[in-house]
C-alpha cells in the first residue's frame, strides 16, 4: 500500500495544478447541485417494529385523513399578569386583539382563542390559542413566523407572557456558528506553534474545508434519497473537520521531517504520502468502519448519522492523500522546516527544554500507570446510573421561546402535559364494551395517571383510542414505568388474554428508541472490541499491545460516558460547560461516541507505537524503542489530540442540546484517551511489559498478514536507491 500512496503522492505533486483545480470545480460542482436540489431533512426518530411504532402506524392508518397532511400549528402560550386571569376583560381584550393581527396573514386558515378552547388552567392564569395553517409544518414560511413573532408584543407589552409551541420549529438547528469559528481558530494556533509558521498552519484548514465542504454538500443532496436527520450534519461536521486537520497535520509533518533530511519537494511529498500516508489510509478506514458499524444497532436514523460522518471522513481521506500532496508541491519549501515565524520560533524556543513529564512516565512507570487507571476508574463509576432519553424543548437553552413556552405548559397543566400516551385496543379483540371499560379503569388506577380520556374508535370501528396523561414529564423514570404497567394490564387483570394495548405517542416511541439503543449497547461495544483486537495483532503482530490499546480503549470510554452522566445527567458543573438544565443522557449517544471514540483511540494508538515497533524491529531494545516512539511521535500526537479538543469544544459551545451533548461528549473522550491513556498509561504499560509487549505466538506469525503502514519496505527501498545513486 505505501508503495502505492507513494506513486499517487508523486503523480499529485506533477500534477499539482490539475488536482488543486479539480478540487476546487469538484466544490463547485456538488454546491451548484446541492443549491438546486436543496436540503430535505427527515427528523422522524423512530425504530421499526417496536410497539410503539407499529402502534403508530395503526394510529396513521386508522384515526387519520390520509388525504390530508398535518397542518403547521403554533400554539400562544399565554399567562396572565400577576392578580389577574386569562378571563379579566382587559385580558381578554389584548389577547382579541393579537389574534385579529394574526388572522390577517392569508397562510392561515384557523385560529382558536384560550376560551374557545376552553383549555385554561385550573387557576385561569395560563392558557393557549390554536394558529393552523393551510401547509405541514416545515413548509410554513420565515415570513410567517416573522409575523407572529412580530405581533406577539401586542400581549408582551401589556404584562401578558406570551409564548410559542406548536409543531412549526422557530429554533433551527446551525451548522457552523460562532462557537465553531472559535474552535477552528484555536486549532490553527495549535497547528502554527507545531509548525512554528502560520502559512503552514493554515494549509490543514484549507483542505480540510475543501474536503468537508464537498463531503457536507453531498450528505445535503443524499438528503433527497435517504431519511436523514438534520443533527447528523453536525457529527459529520464535527468529525470531517476534526480528522481532516488531523490527517493533513500528520503528512505535512512528514513531509518537513523529508525536507530536513535532503530531499527535494517531489520525493518528500511522496515519502510523505507513503508512510504517514499509509497511517492516514488505515486509521480513517478504521474510523470509517467504526461508524458503518453503527449500523448494528439496526436503527435507521442512526445508521445515517454513521454513514453521512463516514462519506465526510472518506472525504478527509482522499484530500489527505490526494489533494495535500499537490498543495505541497505548490507551497514546497515556503512551508520547510526552515521557513520558521520570528515570533512563534521565540514562543516555542523552550518546548524541548524540559522532559520532566517523559521522564517520570518513564521512570516510574508504575506509579503512574495506577494513578492513571484509579483516575479513569473513579470516572467511571457514573455510568453505572446513567439513564437515556431523547431531548424536547425542555432541554433547550431558557433564551429559546420553546423552551419559555415549554416551562409555562408545564407551571399550567403539569409536566405530564408534555408527556402524553395514545393507547389503542383492537375491537375484535374484545369479548364486550364492559370489558373496555375495564381497561380503562385499570389503567385510571395507576398512581402516575393524571387524566383518561373516554375511549374513541376509529371510523371504521376497528380500533379503540384512549389518551392517557402522565403526572410526570417524559424523561422521567416513571413515566416509563407508566408505559410497562400498560402494556402488562392484560397479564396482571382478569381481562381476556387476547386483549393486547398497545401504548404510542412521541414519549412511548422515545421510550422504546432509549430501551433498543441500550440493549444494543453491549452487542456493539464487544463487536467493537473484538474488532480493534484483531486488527491490532495484525498491525503491531503482537498479543499484549492490542490487549493494552483494548483495554485503554475500554477506560477512556468507561471515564468519557461516566463524565457525561456526571455532568448532564446529574447536574454537576453544567453552568460551567452551558448545559441549561440536567436532563438524561441523549439515548444514542454512548453507541456514538463508541463508535468513534473507538476509531480516534486507534488513530492515536496506531501513530505513537507503530514508531515503538519500527524501533524495536530495528534494535531489538524495547525500552529504547518507547523512548524513540515518544520522541518521534508524541508532540504530533499531542497535537492531533488538541486539534480534536477545539474542534469538539466548539460544537460543545453549540446552543443546540444534542450537539451540545455530542460534542461535549466526543471533547472529554479525547481528553480522557489521548492524554491519560495513550500519552501516559500506554509508554508506562511498554515499559513495564519491556520485550513481551513484542510477543506472538509463531503459529499466528504465520498465519497473519504483514501490514507496513509506517512504509518501512518504503523507505529501506528508497535508501537503497538513494545509496547506489550516491
């Protein structure tokens, strides 16, 4: 394969106009397609063949106009000023008066004072009027919303709180805000004091964008064929951006180290590309792997959110390979090792003075390989109680008028107004109408229910519909239990075993999508687990370094999950990270940050020991070859590492929760592996193992395949050549 990357390293530098252009028409052509195909996210989050699911389907087919989509609804949350109720006559005027300004907008069809309604609180303080208009919610114009937003000050302005519910989304989702801007800057400082150059810590950004842009602009046209979810273009932006600055960093560090050694640009492009190339090519293909692997949970929004993050990552590949190598015969020695900024050679002059923490590490391998694994340990132990669920408007920021609205529904009529369960019976199903009586009352005697509605059957009879309120919100843990005690009505009374409830609605099917993402969890994780095992013993041919990367993997993973419970779960610092509230943990979530976790922690294992085995093969001295393999590899490493951690933080600064969650989740991952495991628990592990972390067995020596991703047949052959030149 090095071979290979090396004539294609070599191929793009001779062509280097060519491909830079081709990129730049690729771009271009994948945007002029994109902009006129346009974006068309589905956001239905649901899992096929769970009860709440098929239940849903009954529900569409049965109960509603199948002629006719769901209109766009926004509900005017109001609450009356303090001593006064929503039936005061002055009241009563200025809410008049706000919904005769809205009706004037043609789009509307209907609107539904509080009163008409008659949907008040029990003290008349809150309550809220119905807008619906003549399209399904996502088509309902920014003209429209700007309207009501506009007209709501009629009843602000008069000490009525006013809000907005509804279908219709006033708070859209952003890829690519401030916060991330601040996240890419602090990177290309990481990338200029590496380089000590600017010019060549902008070359990573560059590509990265080019490669990301492409990659996001197809996810947006794949949108048209796929059911994919607007939130996956933040994971697939989080991870192209991160992994592309990364690969970039990786063979243009390379390709310095050729230049310092003598070679000419073309050949130390195409060194570059034939050894760092080859550790590109295999760690993006892992991660790449990882995220298909998603794709095991067997849920549909789940495996397009791991396939729209692959199609940015083999994106990030290919410019690495592809494009960097043209850009580096372009740039050539104006980004050399020589080519040093004044200022940054003077910030960085005392880096390599001190080697203070290598030499504990290494000296005392023991001490800190306990102190690292009790840290990482004592992380962990949140996960043991770490619930899942999906966000709603209550989890949005307080500055969100959902979440307002959100928070005074709740003040009126409970939490379990948010929270509200459809149950359907199958009329055939039922020996009489006493005994659907029965279920009712049954399900009335629940301690959780708050309200039972009568029971209506669908127009042809078939079916019976019940809507049932909780007392407690959605995320809440009994509201789940409220769900199992439905479903077990008919094993736990004396009605007819053939009866079966079946319980939906957007809080059972969040429910049963947090039920099915945890049970697969463990299925995944050892898929996983047996997978970074195996292709390690190929890589490394070794028993015990890919026991020890698997293990780490497992700490850094334990103490990542473990965290987030901490802190979004139960509430601990989310002031300080901008969490708006504890809620439970997103409930895919931990399958996301397994699966890519999974392939970073490999990135950074495979860059910093493969150079420990090139050493080790050459000396045969296994202390020496750590030595040699934190020398060579750990400043790029730490690097990479803190690339990754401002790209994450700055999606972590995101308003959105489940980008908030993800990228909080995915910064801490690699805090936890980069930093504790690979850069500290994995030299001291070497050390102590000394010559036995090089051990394999002589029967599976012979079985498995010799993988050279450093390019070291590369280099021997070049250095042969180079030699008979001289």
């Amino acid at each position: 394969m090095s071979k290979y990357l090396f004539k294609l390293g070599r191929w793009a530098v001779n062509h280097k106009n060519r491909v830079m252009g081709g990129a730049i028409v690729t771009l271009l052509i994948v945007a002029l397609l994109a902009l006129i195909v346009g974006p068309a996210f589905n956001e239905e989050i649901s899992i096929p063949n769970t009860e709440s699911a098929t239940a849903g389907e009954i529900l569409e087919k049965e109960f509603s106009n199948k002629d006719e989509a769901s209109p766009g609804a926004i509900n005017l949350v109001f609450k009356a000023p303090k001593g006064e109720t929503l039936e005061s006559d002055t009241v009563n005027e200025k809410i008049t008066e706000l919904l005769d300004e809205v009706k004037k907008d043609k789009k509307i069809i209907s609107v539904a004072s509080p009163l008409e309604l008659g949907n008040l609180s029990e003290d008349k303080t809150i309550g809220y009027a119905v807008v619906s208009f003549n399209s399904p919610p996502e088509e309902v114009s920014e003209k429209s919303k700007a309207k009501i937003i506009q007209k709501i000050a009629i009843t602000n302005n008069a000490g009525i709180q006013t809000e907005l519910a509804g279908n219709v989304t006033f708070s859209e989702l952003e890829i690519g805000g401030v916060t991330e801007v601040i996240g890419v800057v602090i990177a290309f400082l990481v990338l200029a004091i590496t380089f000590t150059s600017f010019l060549a810590a902008g070359m990573p950004i560059l590509t990265s964008a080019i490669g990301l842009g492409i990659g996001l602009l197809l996810v947006i046209i794949g949108t048209n064929y796929f059911d994919i979810p607007s939130f996956s273009m933040s994971l697939a932006a989080m991870l192209g951006l991160a992994v592309g600055i990364d690969y970039s960093l990786f063979i243009i560090s390379r390709f310095r180290q050729e230049l310092a050694a003598g070679h000419n640009v073309e050949d130390a492009a195409a060194i570059a590309n034939g050894t760092a190339g080859s550790a590109v090519l295999f760690a993006g293909v892992t991660v790449i792997i990882a995220l298909l692997g998603l794709a095991v949970a067997q849920i549909p929004f789940l495996t397009m959110m791991g396939l729209t993050a692959a199609v940015c990552v083999l994106l990030a590949i290919l410019v690495a390979i592809i494009l960097v190598p043209a850009i580096l015969g372009i740039m050539g020695h104006k980004i050399g090792p020589n080519r040093k900024n004044t200022f940054l050679k003077k910030l960085t002059s005392r880096k390599n003075k001190s080697n203070t923490w290598w030499d504990i590490v290494t000296k005392r391998p023991l001490i800190v390989t306990i102190i690292g694994i009790v840290l990482l340990l004592v992380l962990s132990t949140p996960f043991f109680h770490m619930e899942l669920g999906l966000p709603d408007n209550g989890t949005k920021s307080e500055d969100t008028i959902e979440r307002r609205a959100y928070d005074l529904l709740s003040e009126g009529y409970g939490p379990g107004y948010h929270a509200s369960l459809i149950v359907l019976l199958k009329a055939e199903e039922l020996k009489n109408e006493e005994e659907l009586l029965v279920v009712s009352k049954e399900i009335e005697k629940i301690d959780n229910v708050k309200y039972i509605s009568p029971p209506i059957p669908s127009p042809n009879k078939k079916y019976y519909m019940l809507s049932v309120t909780p007392k407690t919100g959605p995320n809440d843990s009994s509201t789940k239990d409220l769900v199992r005690e439905i479903r077990n009505i008919p094993n736990n009374t004396e009605i007819s075993d053939d009866v079966s409830l079946k319980v939906t609605g957007q809080t059972a099917v969040n429910i049963d999508i947090s039920e099915k993402l945890n049970d697969s969890l463990p299925i995944f994780a050892t898929i996983i687990v047996l997978f970074a095992f195996i292709l390690l013993v190929i890589v490394f041919r070794s028993i015990l370094v890919p026991l020890k990367a698997v293990l780490g993997f497992l700490l850094s993973l334990g103490a990542t999950l473990g965290f987030v419970v901490f802190v979004v779960q139960d509430g601990n610092l989310i002031d300080l990270f901008g969490f708006p509230t504890a809620s439970p943990v997103l409930a895919f979530l931990p399958v996301i940050v397994i699966g890519i976790l999974f392939g970073l922690a490999m990135d950074y294992e495979v860059f910093l020991v493969s150079r420990m085995r090139e050493e080790y093969v050459h000396s045969g001295d296994a202390q020496k070859a750590v030595l040699v393999g934190i020398k060579d590899s750990s400043s790029v490493v730490t690097a990479a590492g803190l690339i990754m951690i401002s790209v994450f933080t700055g999606f972590m600064l995101a308003p959105d929760p489940i980008i908030k969650s993800m990228g909080f989740a995915l910064t801490f991952g690699i805090i936890f592996d980069a930093f504790v495991v690979r850069l500290t628990i994995v030299p001291a592990v070497m050390i102590l193992m000394g010559k036995s972390a090089w051990y394999l067995p002589k029967s599976l020596d012979k079985i498995i395949p010799n993988i050279d991703i450093e390019g070291t047949t590369l280099i021997e052959e070049i250095n042969k050549n180079r030699d008979k030149t001289i």
